[in-house]
C-alpha cells in the first residue's frame, strides 16, 4: 500500500513501501487516524497546555490580557496548510474570524520535533531549531538534529496522554517550549537528513513489526529563498558539486526554493550565489 499525501517531486525519498496507508499529509493522517484526530484542534491543544486562549467572539482583555498586549490569531482546525490565516493582533482588536481563536503571544525558539511512538511511548526525538532569523514570521533556516533536551519530558507526557494506543510518527511544534501544532505525520522536508535508518524503521512501525530505534539524527540544514532566486543550470550544478541539494519550489507562496544541505558555510554560500544577497545569523 501507499504512502499517502507525498509530493510527486519527493517520492523517490519514501522507501521501502509500507503494507498499510501510511499518511504524510495532515488531511491523509486526519482521516486514517480517527481515535487521535482530535489532536488537530489547535484550541484543545494550547488550552491544555495552561495557555490563555479563547474562541474569537471572547475578548483577550476579558480574560486578563492588557489591551496592548499581542495575541496569535489562528483557525482552531486547517488540514489546508497549518499556518494559513494565521496573524498577529492587539488583544484589543482581534479580528471576528468565524472558526479561528486567539491565544496568548508565544516568544523564544520555535522547535519542531518528531517522535516515534510505539503503543503511545516515544521511543525516539528528531528536534529542529528554527532560526532566528525570520521571513513573515517564518524560520529562514532549520538546524536538523538540533539538541533539545529541555523539552523532551513535555514531549513524553503530551504523547502519553494524548496518543495511547497510537504507533507510527508524530510531530509537535513549541515555541519557548509551549505548544502551536500538533500533526499525526513527520517534517517530510526534513527526512532527508535523518539518516538511512530512519524510513525503514517508520515503516516497520507503522506496519506493527519489531523495530531496534534508528541511530540519532546525523543532522543538517534547511534553507528557505523566500523571494527571487536564479536557479539557472549552471548554478544548480555548482550547488550539487558544493553538497547542496536545490529543491524548487512552486507550492508555497514567496518561496523560490528550498536547500538541504549538511554543512550550514556550505549552504549560506549556496544561497548568496543564487540570490545575490548575504544570509547572516
């Protein structure tokens, strides 16, 4: 069986095939995994978290926020790209958005880690630190196979109560360490830096067969060009000769392209000579 929701330009990536559908879309994991779809409710997920959060229609102020504080606008639940109609606001001039909520303005570093879970234990963490640097609230970069210690016994206790009985990959998004999302499907465009390892064992335990953890992830970066990009063949073979893999990319808005690489010198240096510009930080 399938592999279900891939990116025809990313299918060469997903081997060995599962015997069971395996999700890596939201809206394939949504319907497949019907006794722990309700981990998509972004409200549920913050208001346990002990975030101030409410539906839009209940004032911030009402529930002790200044009126100039900063509030996360949000769809409580959007399968159709997790971040879309997301926004920031005054607390005092929160948007009445049907089906979206407000929550309490999260700052500090933005992880984002995937678990392996068999019968709703963790048996395995790949972390991802978002850079500092942003584009419109979005990471420029990721570290794959970040260390992140600090957050792993929250990890382990969201999943133990919130996935029992669940086997297969999870992915939880923090920012300072609280939650923003929650998916029942990895970081697929960071899987290619997870090591050999890595699908093999997914697969296996998603198809209920005895697993041994893959090794730690041996790491890497993601770089986003959000905006023009000259992505001429003579560049894109001078990136492959670097150890720099050029991904363009058509589907996400004011994104030009994305850069995998091991080596981060090696990736800033790819991407001055593609745009022109110097990635600092």
């Amino acid at each position: 069986m399938p592999f279900i929701g891939v990116l025809p330009e990313r299918k060469h990536l997903f081997q060995p095939e599962p015997r069971s559908d395996l999700p890596v879309s939201d809206g394939a994991a949504w319907r497949l995994n019907p006794d722990h779809r309700n981990i998509y409710d972004k409200l549920r997920l913050v208001l346990d978290a002990g975030l101030r959060a409410a539906p839009c229609g209940v004032a911030p102020t009402d529930l002790g926020l200044a009126a100039d504080a900063e509030v996360f606008v949000k769809p409580i639940t959007n399968l159709a790209g997790m971040g879309l109609k997301a926004q920031r606001a005054r607390a005092d001039q929160v948007p009445m958005e049907p089906g979206s909520f407000w929550c309490e303005y999260l700052r500090g570093i933005h992880t984002s880690s995937d678990v392996l879970v068999e019968d709703g234990t963790p048996i395995w963490f790949a972390h991802t630190k978002g850079s500092v640097l942003k584009d419109a609230a979005r990471p420029v970069y990721w570290q794959i196979g970040a260390e992140a210690p600090e957050i792993e016994p929250w990890l382990k206790d969201w999943v133990a109560r919130n996935l029992a009985g669940y086997s297969g990959i999870c992915n939880i998004e923090l920012i300072g360490g609280r939650p923003i999302e929650a998916h029942l499907r990895g970081s697929n465009g960071f899987f290619d830096l997870y090591g050999p390892a890595f699908l093999p064992t997914w697969v296996a335990l998603a198809d209920g067969e005895p697993i041994t953890p893959p090794p730690p992830v041996p790491g890497g970066y993601v770089i986003s060009i959000f905006g023009e990009a000259n992505l001429g063949e003579d560049r894109l073979k001078a990136a492959e000769a670097a150890g720099v893999k050029v991904q363009p990319d058509p589907s996400t808005p004011g994104r030009a392209a994305i850069l995998r690489c091991r080596e981060r010198a090696a990736g800033f240096q790819i991407y001055e000579q593609l745009t022109g510009r110097r990635l600092e930080g």
